[in-house]
C-alpha cells in the first residue's frame, strides 16, 4: 500500500521547487506560488484567484514558519491535477504579522487534498524536519524530506545517517 | 482521564475553517485537551499543526481526553463542537 508519503512526494515535482524567491507580502506570495502551480500545468491561471480568496477567507499559516496556500472548494474545477509546491522567501514574506518562509501550496481536487494536509503537519511538528525545509539547499533535499522512503536511500551524508538505522 | 469519544461532523473534515474554530476553542478552555485518531499518539487539541495531522475526515472517530477541575464540561463542549456542522458556524475570531 502506498503511505501518504510517497503521494505527498509523488505530488511535488522538481520544476515546483523555487528555493530564492522573493515577496512584497502575503498576496504578492500567494500569487507566486499559483503561478508556479499555473507554470507546471497542474492549475488554470483562474486558480490563483482562488487561493487569493481562500487566504482572505481564512488565514493558510500554519505555525513554524510555513504556510500552505490553495484554493476555494469553488476553485477545485480550475485544477487539472493534483500538485504541490514548494516556494522559499529566504527574506520573509509578511503573513499578517507572521513570518513566512517556506510556501507549500496546494492544487487538489478530491481528499487527497487532507491527507496532503495531515503528512505536511506530522513532518512539521518535527522542528528539525521543519528547520531543514526552511534552510536546505538541495530541492533533492526537499523532497526527501517530504518522503520518508527516499531519505532512508539518502544515505550519502555521514552526518545524517548517525542515528545508524539499517533499511 | 475523562475521554470522549467522536464522530467528526463536518463535511470538509478538520481541517480549514473547522479545525481553526475547534483549535481555537480548545485553547480557550482551562484545562489542556488533547485529541487523538486511531492509534497514533495525542496531540495537543489547542495546536493548528497537531490537528490537522491527525487527518480526519468527516465520519472519522477522535477520541478526546483532558484532566483537572471542570473536564467533563469542558470535554462535553469540545466533542458537541466536533459532532457538529463547523462549517456552517462562524468563527468568534479569524
């Protein structure tokens, strides 16, 4: 059976990866990342309206940093397929007050849309996990980090693979 | 410990609008709450990132546990909340 996981990073391309990008703000940020979404096909350009709408209908920041914009439930139809990604502001982007960093943002139709949701926020309750998404510098990184089972075959790192466990 | 067990009522699930007026609650009350789903371990029910990890769908059963003075009312409370329809209700304060 595949876990959530491997869908969570079987979602995340790595032309969605944008590790140096730069906003205004809030909106200016959120537009970014749809136009990424836009950018790889997953979403109608219409679809950043959308997640322009549901931010101001209800704030995406979820703690540590991080903030994962997507759509309305009206806004489903403007997605071609389900996809994630992943938009660093080494800066900052203002949140309304809050700090945000790291960008995931979401194109998904049915409820793959939650379990997406509930993988990010187990890996983010990790605060080494969560500071490692906030400063890797390899998108390969990246997506290990959002699949379990590619960082057990990320074993090229000494540093990282102290906790000696075998696959 | 005082526990409820509940049946999540909300169309879109916990998470969105529902969890943040669910979280919200839960850290307005005077003892800690913690809300687990299946047999992962429990996360605080007043932490965003702690219940949305749980997951849980409309139909999903949480069971929800706190201690101290007053818990059983404030265990009715938050299980009424989620037995409802959070997306209909208006948040006190986004």
């Amino acid at each position: 059976m595949r876990s959530v996981a491997d869908r969570a990073a079987g979602l995340l391309a790595p032309e969605a990866i944008r590790l140096d990008a730069r906003a205004a703000g809030r909106d200016d940020a959120v537009r970014l990342c749809g136009q990424v979404l836009v950018d790889i096909g997953a979403a109608e350009p219409g679809y950043i309206d959308a997640m322009l709408d549901r931010e101001r209908s209800i704030s995406t920041y979820l703690g540590e940093g991080v903030a994962i914009p997507h759509g309305t439930n009206e806004g489903r139809d403007l997605i071609r397929r389900d996809a994630l990604a992943f938009v660093r502001f080494p800066e900052g982007a203002d949140w309304n007050g809050e700090p945000v960093t790291v960008c995931i943002a979401i194109a998904a139709r049915g409820d793959g849309h939650m379990e997406i949701l509930a993988e990010l926020a187990q890996a983010l309750m990790d605060p080494d996990k969560a500071r490692e998404l906030r400063e890797a510098d390899d998108p390969d990184r990246i997506l290990a980090l959002l699949d379990p089972r590619a960082e057990e075959e990320h074993t090229t790192d000494p540093l990282q693979t102290g906790q000696g466990h075998t696959v | 410990m005082p526990e409820r067990t509940v049946i999540i009522g909300s169309a879109q699930g916990l998470h969105a609008r529902p969890a943040k007026i669910f979280v919200h609650r839960a850290a307005q009350q005077p003892v800690p709450v913690s809300i687990r789903a299946g047999d992962r371990a429990p996360v605080p029910a007043s932490s965003i990132l702690g219940v949305l990890s749980l997951g849980a769908a409309q139909g999903t059963e949480v069971v929800l546990s706190a201690d101290g003075d007053g818990a059983d009312a404030v265990l009715d409370e938050l299980a009424e909340l989620l037995a409802g329809d959070l997306d209909a209700e208006e948040p006190d304060h986004v």
